[in-house]
C-alpha cells in the first residue's frame, strides 16, 4: 500500500464474506434472497441457529457465530458480484493480503450445517478470481496477495484448504480461548498443553510456524 513499503511494512484486512452484520442495509432492507434462509414448515426452520427476521413471521436467517451474523447466501449473485467488486477495489488501494474467517459458513446443507466440500469450492472460487484479477491488471500483475484465516471456525476444512492451495497460512488462535476458567491444572500447564497441540499440529502436516506476539496468536504457514 503507498506509504507502507518504504517503512518494510504490508497491509492486510479482514474480509467478511460468510456473514454481516444485522444493522447491514441487505438485513435492515429485509433482502432475505442474499441469506441463508429457511421457511416455516422446513426442518431448518426449527435448529436453534436459524432466527426470525424482524417482522416476517414465516422466514428465518442462519446466523453465526451469533444472531447478530446473518450468513451470506453464496449462491445469489448480487453476494458474489458485490464481495468481488470490494475486493478489486481495496487491491487497486494496495491491500498486500485478506484474512478470510468463517470459512465453513461459505456452503451450508439444509440444516444450515456446513458442508465443507461445497465451501472448499466456494472458497477455491473466491481465491481464483483474485488471482486473475491481479494477472490481468497491469498495475498487480505478479504481485503477491497474501490469503489466510484462523482455527476458530473448523480446522479440518482449513487443512484442506491449504492443501487445495487456497490458503498461505492459518492463524492458530487457540490461545485466545485460554482463561483462568478453563486452566485449572494451573496458567503453566495450559499453556504447556497449548504449545504441545500447536506443534504437534506443525509435525503431522509439516507448517512452518512463527509467534505473533501483538495478539498471542500462534501462526502455522504452509512451506
């Protein structure tokens, strides 16, 4: 971004393509054709993570990780058209790199659980027209944009991701969960048993790993 390089720095940004917030336009315009929605008499319609949109009686919306997150419909155009719009858009700016979350929620089956064939799909998608994107604009062309995400959603989809190639890198953000609650053996041994997973995670699928220490993030990247 101008002004960054000269300092060795890069400037990367969250990019919200699996949910919104519900004081969006889309939500508060009740475009209920741009969610996940389910219809009264469906068995989506009674799962605890499906919520009524305000003042509709007979249509609900997928939410994650909250009410307050209604999930993006991947399949209505003017989703797609509009998350792919803002992207070209912050890569004219000079964003080096996009932190992609909730990667799960990219497809979801009938119940509104996620399926992760379908997301890896949508995700691989995703990460194809920003590479051609970038290969067909004089000014980007060959420049590296930096993709990743975190463990907090389901890891098990971001390994595959990263096989598929679609991820740099995944943020290990267990550490962030840690608490006086839940380290009862004592602070030394949780963080013990914290570093054990993490590299026993880098072991079996052979991540480079570096610590961030701003966020106490365990960061673990594809070689």
């Amino acid at each position: 971004m101008p002004g960054s390089l000269p300092l060795d720095m890069y400037v990367v940004m969250d990019l919200p393509v699996s949910s919104v917030s519900t004081q969006h336009p889309w939500f508060r315009d009740g475009e209920t054709e741009v969610f996940v929605t389910a219809k009264d008499g469906t068995a989506a319609y009674k799962q605890p993570n499906f919520h009524k949109f305000p003042g509709m009686n007979s249509t609900k919306y997928l939410g994650y990780p909250t009410e307050s997150n209604p999930v993006l419909n991947w399949s209505s155009e003017k989703v797609k058209s509009t998350i792919h719009d803002a992207i070209k858009k912050f890569l004219l700016l000079g964003i080096d790199g996009f932190h992609i979350d909730h990667v799960s929620q990219l497809a979801v089956n009938d119940l509104g659980k996620p399926d992760h064939d379908a997301a890896i799909e949508v995700l691989k998608e995703l990460t194809s027209s920003i590479k051609q994107f970038i290969e067909s604009h004089d000014d980007l062309r060959g420049k590296t944009i930096v993709l990743f995400s975190s463990l907090r959603d389901i890891e098990d989809l971001h390994v595959k991701a990263k096989e598929t190639g679609d991820l740099h890198y995944v943020i290990d953000n267990t550490f962030t969960s840690l608490s006086a609650e839940n380290c009862v053996n004592g602070a030394a041994a949780c963080v013990h048993n914290a570093l054990d997973a993490a590299y026993s995670r880098h072991e079996d699928r052979s991540y480079r790993y570096s610590w961030d220490g701003w966020s106490m993030q365990l960061v673990f990247q594809t070689n």
